[in-house]
C-alpha cells in the first residue's frame, strides 16, 4: 500500500516542484517505488525540472478522462530505478480534475508503488485542494520570509480541514521544509531564522534546505539537485529523505561558514 | 569587525528579522483565530453593527462578535459595550 504525500506551500516560487523532484527521487535511489504526479493543470512544469519534457505523450488529465492508460500515461526517468513521473496537462480547464477521477486513478498507483508524491500547484484554489484532499502526510515548503510563512499557515489551516483524513476526524502529518536559507543572513539578523519559523508554525522540521547556486543549476540541466552529491541543497534533501523514512539525521548547513585566512585575505566567497 | 561595530549592533533598535517575526506573530494568531468561521461572519457582524447604530452611537470596536463551535451546536456570541446614557 503506497504512502501519499503532498508537497504543497500557497505561496508559489517557493520550490515545491525542486522539492517534489528531489524527494521523490531520493525515495526512488533509497530503494522504493516511487511516483510523483504534477497537480498544475495548465502550467506543467514538473516534466522540464525532471528532465522529461520530450518524452510526455498523455497526462493525467488523459487518464482521468480514459484517453489513455496509467500505463500509456507514466513516464519511467531515466536516471533513476523505480521512479515514475505523471505529467500534468497543459489543457487550460481548470475543471479538468475530478475528485472521483483523481482517487481512481491513487487507488491503481497504490496497488504497485510504495510512495506517491502529489506536486501541488500554488494558491488555494481547486487545484492545490485535490492535490492534498488524499494525502496521509504533508510536506509544507516554506522560504524564511514573512509572506511564505503566512501562506503556509494558511494551507495548513486547509489540510487540516479540507483533507480527506481532517474529514474522517483524523490528522494529516505535518512536515515543514525550509528552503532557501541563508545561514549568514540569519547570523546578521535579517532573516526569519529556523527556530523562529517553527516556532510560528509549531509543526515538525523535515529539513533545511541551504539558498545553493546548485538549485539553478540543476533545473537548467533538468536533473533532480539531489543528484548533485557535492552540493549542499543536494545533501540537504537527502537528510531529509532520509529523515522521511524515519532515521534520525542530524541538520547540516545551519550555521554561517567561517570563511579561512586565506580565503578572506584573497577575498573568495 | 572592530568592538566598536560590535556594540553598535548590539544597540541597534531591532533587526529586521525579529520585526518579521513579531508582524508574523500577530497576523498568523489573528488568522487562526477567525479560520474556519463562515464566510459570511464579517458581513453579518457589520449589518448588526448598522441596525444597532440607527439607535445607539457604537464604534466598530465596541462590538465583539464571536463564533464558538462545541460539538453540534454553534454559539454566537454578541458583545456590545454601550456607552454611558446621558
């Protein structure tokens, strides 16, 4: 039986779809079977983040309307064993989900994966509601900056009343994920710090993702950052991946780095 | 840094992370507060607060209308603070 997880914020330009990327392949690499479905009808972009653009031929909202199978519809990734990526439709019906069509088709997935990530498109509207109606667990991508914030806590006010689970009286598990930090503007005080966004939010710290160049980098490459092992943000998400699957990992790349005599007296970065 | 940029950060009026926080503070609990409260709560509250003005002079601020939900009944709860009578 798959695990499904949203990946979702309000606000958009925050990195859900780096983040939905990222996660689902670090699941895949750990071994699990894994599929990441792209909520954003209309605006697909999930396909040129993981670097399967050419290779879409039917989309969600195909299957939904049983044009063509789950089957037809599933792009295998390339890079990654056990990965499996459904496209969203670039139809301009906003309608074009349904809630029927969209549980019909998790049920089929749910018989063959182990995790399912739900990519969600920003706002509140339709869209991002049927992506976390059926999660059993959230990841909340939030940048530590005042308007992010307010709209995370605008969503989780959604899941925890909109969702399927907060419907049957039960809780969606609440993940929040820090992206786009930067621990030296943190030191100078001009940024909301880690602590300082739990604190207003009061749910779990799933990660940290470090502001990293490797980001741009890796959507311009269309390859997943967490491919990128030599870069922070790409080891940044596998600790949380990891930390997803229940291990105890200790957060890295909080702390400013102190630059070496060297590299002041040369003025590198 | 010298000591002197040192103690001058320490005295500086806020830094703009810690006014970040507090708005944040503040919006966030006042959301929360109304989250889940019919839509059209805001709209009733300002047509009782007319009626009640053809009447008596009131402020926007003297009215408190709140919404309590416990179990299957909902109790809403007016409270007007009238001014003195002249």
């Amino acid at each position: 039986m798959a695990k499904i997880i949203v990946i979702t914020s309000g606000k958009g330009g925050v990195g859900k779809t780096t983040s939905s990327a990222a996660i689902s392949t670090g699941l895949a690499l750990r071994g699990k079977k894994t599929v990441v479905i792209d909520f954003d009808v209309g605006l697909r972009n999930l396909d040129l983040i993981m670097g399967c653009e050419r290779r879409v031929v039917y989309d969600f909202v195909n299957v939904i309307n049983k044009e063509a199978t789950l089957k037809q519809a599933l792009i295998k990734d390339k890079r990654t064993e056990g990965l499996y990526i459904l496209p969203a439709s670039q139809t301009r019906d906003k309608d074009a989900l349904t809630y029927e069509g969209v549980e019909a088709i998790l049920n089929e997935l749910a018989e063959d994966f182990d995790f399912i990530i739900c990519d969600s498109p920003a706002g509140i509207e339709q869209g991002a509601q049927m992506a976390l109606y059926f999660a059993e667990e959230a990841i909340v991508v939030t940048n530590p900056e005042v308007s992010s914030v307010r709209d995370s806590d605008r969503i989780l006010g959604i899941l925890q009343s909109k969702s399927r689970l907060a419907e049957q009286g039960k809780a969606v598990k609440e993940h929040l994920l820090l992206t786009r930090y930067n621990p030296s503007r943190v030191a100078n005080a001009e940024m909301l710090s880690v602590e300082d966004v739990e604190e207003i939010l009061a749910i779990p710290l799933l990660g940290v993702i470090p502001e990293s160049e490797a980001v741009l980098k890796a959507s311009n490459q269309g390859s997943p950052v967490i491919l990128d092992t030599e870069s922070e943000a790409g080891q940044a998400y596998q600790d949380a991946v990891s930390r997803l699957l229940g291990d105890e990992v200790p957060h890295r790349f909080l702390e400013q780095v102190q630059k070496g005599f060297f590299k002041r007296l040369l003025g590198g970065k | 840094m010298g000591i002197l940029d040192y103690l001058l950060k320490k005295n500086k009026p806020s830094s703009s992370a810690s006014v970040a926080k507090e708005r944040l503070q503040i919006i966030v609990a006042h959301e929360r507060s109304t989250r889940g409260q019919p839509d059209y709560l805001p709209l009733m509250q300002q047509e009782i607060i007319d009626v009640i003005r053809k009447y008596v002079d009131i402020d926007q601020d003297q009215v408190s209308v709140q919404l309590d939900n416990a179990d299957d009944c909902s109790v809403l709860e007016l409270n007007i603070t009238l001014p003195d009578a002249k």
